[in-house]
C-alpha cells in the first residue's frame, strides 16, 4: 500500500490550499465552493436600523465579555451610525444655508457624536487588549500543536509494544481538532509538518492490517453516518439551515471520516459531493425569496419617500397645526423606513438618496414656512396690544351697557387672532387678562347685590348637591359631574349662614373624582370667572411642576440600575408609574394651554 493511497480524495487534490477552519486535511475546490456559497447568501441578510439602535448595539458590544473579538460587527455598525451623523450634520447645514447664512461659518456639534467617539474609542481599547490576548493564545496553541505532533511521531518511530495505536491515533486526531487557533504565519509550516508525520504513520501501518481495517472501517462509518444526515437536508423546509448545517457536514468528513478503504474512497465521496450540489442547487430558492422580499422592501421605501413629497406639497395653503402635524407623520415614516429591510444592492444607493433629498425637500419647505409666518406674528403681537390699550382704558368703565359687550368682544376677537413672537406670549396675556379681571370684578360687585337672588341659588346649588351624591364610576359619570361643575359655576352667591354648602358640594366632588380617577384639574368646566381662571391656572401650575419633579427622581433612581429595562421585574412598576405621571402630566399642560389661550 502506497502513500498515497493512505490519503483521502480531498488530501490528494490540493495538499496546499489550507484554511484555519480545517485542522486536519486542506479543504478540496467542492467543499470550499459549497462554504463560499453559503456565506455569499448570507450577506443578502442585511437589516437597516436607526442611529439610536446603532449606538445602542455598539454600547452593548463594548459591554460583553470578549468585546474586541466583534471588530466587524462593531464596524458595521460604526460606518453605519457615522453616516447617519454625517448626514444629519449635512441636513443642518443645509438648513443653515438655505436661512440665508454663509455656509463658512456654520459650526454644528451633533448630539449623538460625543456618545459615538467614546464608544469607538473604548472599543478600540477593547479590541487592542483581545488583539493582545490572542497573540498570548496563538503561542500557547502553537506550542501545544508542536507537542501533538511530537506524540504522534513518537507513535510510529518508538512506540512500546502493546499500546493501543487505534486508541492513540483517535486521541491525537481529536487533539488535533480541538486545538486553538495559531498565527496565519506559522500555521502552513504547522499543518503540512502534522500531516507529514500523519502520513509516516499510515505507511507504518501497511505492517499492522489488523489496525488499518479498524481504523477504515471506523471512518466508513462516520462517512455513512454523515451522508445519511445529509440525504434528510435534501427534504428541509429551510434552505439557509439546509445549507449551514451541509457547511458543518463537510467539516466534520475532512476532520473525522479519513481515511477509508480504497474500494469506498471514491463511492462515498460521489454519493455525498451528489447529495451536497443538490442542496446548493435549491439555493435559487432562497436567493428568489431574498430578491422578492427585497423588491417588496423598495416597494414600500419609495411609497415612504412619495408619502413625504405629499407633505412637503400641500394642496391648500398650510398653517401652524398642519406643519407641526406633518412634522409628527415625517418623523414616523423615517423610523418606519429605517426599520423596512434592505433593498436590491444595485438599487440602495439611490433609494437612500432619493429618501434624503425628499427629507430636505420638507425640511426646506416647513422652514420657509415658518420664516414668512415671523412677519405675521409680528402684525399679530401688534393687533393684540392695541387690544390691551382699549381693555386698559376702558377697565374702569361703568357704563354696563356699553362696557360689558365691549370687552366680551376684546375677548372674541383676542381668540381670533393668530400666535405672537414665543417670547412676548405670556407677558402680553397677563396683561389683557388683568385688565378684563379688573373690569369685570368691579361689574360684578357692584352689579351682583342687586340682581342676585341668594336664596333661589342656595336652593338650585342644593339641588346641583343631591344630584352630585348619585353620581358613581359608570359610564358617562365624568361628563355628568363637568356638567354639574359648569352649573354650579354659574349660580350666583347664596346667604351668609347657607355658604357651608360650598365647602360640601367640594368635598362631594373631590370624592367623586377620586371614585372616577381623574383629577379636579382635569375636569372641562365653563362659567369660571377670571379670579377663578387665574386661581386654577395657579394650581396647575403648582402641580406640573411637582409632577416634573417626581418624573426626574423616578428616573434617576433607575439610572442606579445596570442597563434599566422594562422586562425587569423589579423595573416594571416604575416604569409603569413613570407613564401615567407623565400621560397626566400632558394633561394639566394641555389645560393650562386652554386656560391661557382663553380657548
């Protein structure tokens, strides 16, 4: 028996083509064809994500144990959150340029960029120590190879009689196997050296049958064992596992089943190398379903990008409420077309394009909007303290008759006109409204003696009183009890020893609001007189601003956890909590709004 012969078909065709992966025999031009197929398929599985979702995986990467051995998913995800920020900076100066500045003096630090140097930065280190640490392993391995390879040619130049060479050889192969990786440098040298002495040893077995029937016949079944496994991927449903689990198949029949008798060599290796491009052959059919999900994904980014054109084209003339609505569907459709998957290759670089010339496009149009509507809130500041001048000279008037329907219209026409310059807001509001409160206290009290009738309100607010106390928690309760509100907040005053049913009628209400789970502040209510309006608007103001309060401590007691999430258990009441804080915290901003605006 020749050497030769000892070999495996695939030792026999390229005995210098060696890969790391293979730690046994080179890999033969099938194996590694079908091994480039299965990894050339797999790169169609790409998945756009957002910078948020970037940077977070990068942070979570730089938090695993072996951080510096994900160097290409963490550069993935790096050029992939760079270009979102260099794209983002690009927009702002876009939008710099186009207000009409020089775009030499436009100086932007995006918010994201201070978080992405530092991650960069710590996994450089990350990767620098693995780096460092793999250079340690690699001699470690190469020595324990090298001490492999001396047991093995201990085994065929001085063996003792009696060893066992079929025990032996089996735990040196699997040695072998498991051994770790060494420098691509050393390796070549290092693995021809290993089969060199693998191939002494077959040829001394030409002196011992007895041994090589065992160890062929072992391999054969291994072989048997590995086609049989592949014949059953024939039938699986999912070809990409079809094709991973094949990739390890070839594996295990280059390090496990060599060698076999010369009459199987070439019959096991037809059958399985048949069976494999099989396999491969339905690999059209992945590639299909890739192609036709990936045209369904541009389908549905060029409908994206049409929906934003759309908003940036108004058929009417737009306002504040359509912008600042048209803003919120922008931004869902940008996450929405981050998160749709890839696109054909040929076609991504310019559907990416088209969806950021689209997104300046709006960008450029809501900016010109609200640019021209300065001037308009200008003319609106105007219009509104010619407003304040008449509420004010005319806030001592007591000429009802005139004075009442005069500044009910100075109200009704306040409402009319459009916003004011953010800045002068509250400060001119304040002022009108001090006005029409000194105008219309004044009406009242020296109107109400007169025309109040105390009792017959005692006896309505009584009424309003026994209706409140059947109110329960059923449907329609909160609309009834802001119905009762808005009644009582239009009777009069009642006699002095009757004003106890003021302070019941309250704490009636308080009960009922709490039955219902809603807060006094919430409530719809008409009728208020300005003392009442300011008094309320007081209120709110007290309780936002202890709501913000609590939000900010809940949220900094989870900044104490590591990686805070919603799954944690011990996390979920908090979060919970947060939530309903702030869903009632838009509320009482809402109603405040209201109560300023006068709507």
């Amino acid at each position: 028996m020749t050497t030769e012969n000892n070999l495996s078909e695939n030792e026999e065709k390229n005995p210098n083509e060696v890969s790391q992966e293979t730690s046994e025999n080179p890999t033969s031009p099938d194996m590694t064809q079908h091994e480039e197929e299965a990894d050339h398929v797999e790169e169609h599985d790409e998945v756009e994500i957002s910078l948020a979702d970037a940077l977070k995986e990068m942070e979570k990467i730089i938090n695993t144990p072996n951080a510096g051995e994900n160097f290409k998913k963490f550069s993935q995800l790096k050029d992939k959150a760079s270009h979102y920020i260099h794209d983002e900076v690009e927009d702002k100066k876009h939008e710099y340029t186009d207000a009409g500045n020089a775009p030499e003096t436009f100086s932007y630090e995006h918010p994201s960029q201070a978080r992405f140097s530092a991650l960069v930065n710590i996994f450089r280190e990350k990767h620098d120590d693995f780096q460092k640490g793999q250079e340690e392993e690699q001699k470690k391995n190469l020595d324990h190879r090298q001490s492999i390879i001396e047991r093995l040619k201990n085994l065929y130049t001085s063996s003792e009689p009696g060893i066992n060479l079929f025990k032996s050889i089996r735990e040196i192969k699997e040695d072998w196997s498991k051994a770790g990786q060494v420098a691509k440098s050393e390796f070549k040298i290092l693995n021809n050296n290993y089969f060199h002495h693998l191939n002494q040893f077959y040829q001394m077995l030409d002196l011992n049958k007895e041994f090589l029937e065992q160890e062929y016949s072992h391999n054969l079944e291994k072989r048997e064992h590995i086609i049989a496994r592949a014949k059953e991927l024939e039938n699986e449903p999912v070809i990409q596992k079809a094709l991973n689990e094949l990739q390890y198949l070839h594996k295990l029949w280059k390090e496990e089943a060599e060698p076999v008798a010369e009459e199987f060599r070439e019959k096991t290796w037809e059958e399985f190398k048949e069976i494999s491009n099989k396999i491969h052959e339905r690999k059209s059919e992945l590639s299909a379903s890739i192609e036709k999900e990936q045209n369904v994904n541009f389908e549905k980014k060029n409908q994206i990008i049409a929906d934003i054109k759309k908003l940036s084209e108004p058929s009417e003339t737009p306002n504040h409420t359509y912008w600042q609505n048209a803003i919120r569907k922008v931004e869902d459709l940008r996450t929405e077309f981050l998160k749709t998957g890839s696109v054909p290759r040929k076609l991504s670089n310019q559907n990416w394009n088209d969806f950021k010339t689209t997104l300046r496009g709006f960008n450029t149009t809501k900016n010109n909007y609200y640019k021209s509507l300065k001037g308009s809130q200008q003319t609106n500041l105007e219009e509104k303290l010619k407003l304040i001048e008449t509420a004010k000279d005319n806030m001592n008037n007591e000429e009802w008759d005139i004075a009442v329907p005069l500044f009910k219209k100075l109200q009704e026409d306040w409402k009319k006109i459009g916003h004011v310059p953010k800045s002068m807001t509250n400060k001119i509001w304040d002022e009108f409204r001090d006005a029409c409160n000194a105008f219309f206290n004044n009406y009242r009290e020296k109107s109400n003696t007169s025309t109040d009738n105390w009792k017959e309100n005692y006896k309505n607010k009584k009424i309003l009183l026994d209706e409140l106390k059947t109110v329960t928690d059923e449907e329609g309760s909160i609309e009834k009890i802001e119905q009762i509100k808005t009644s009582w907040n239009n009777i009069g005053k009642v006699p002095r020893d009757k004003i106890s049913i003021n302070s019941e009628f309250n704490k009636t209400l308080r009960e009922k609001l709490k039955i219902n789970k809603i807060n006094e502040l919430e409530l719809k209510e008409e009728g208020l007189s300005e003392n009442q309006l300011t008094d309320k608007a007081r209120k709110i103001k007290n309780q936002i601003s202890d709501l913000e309060a609590e939000i900010v401590k809940l949220e900094n007691n989870l900044s104490f956890f590591n990686k805070p999430s919603r799954e944690n258990p011990l996390l979920k009441d908090t979060y919970n909590t947060i939530d309903e804080k702030k869903a009632h915290l838009e509320t009482l901003k809402q109603n405040l709004h209201n109560i300023i605006t006068g709507d």
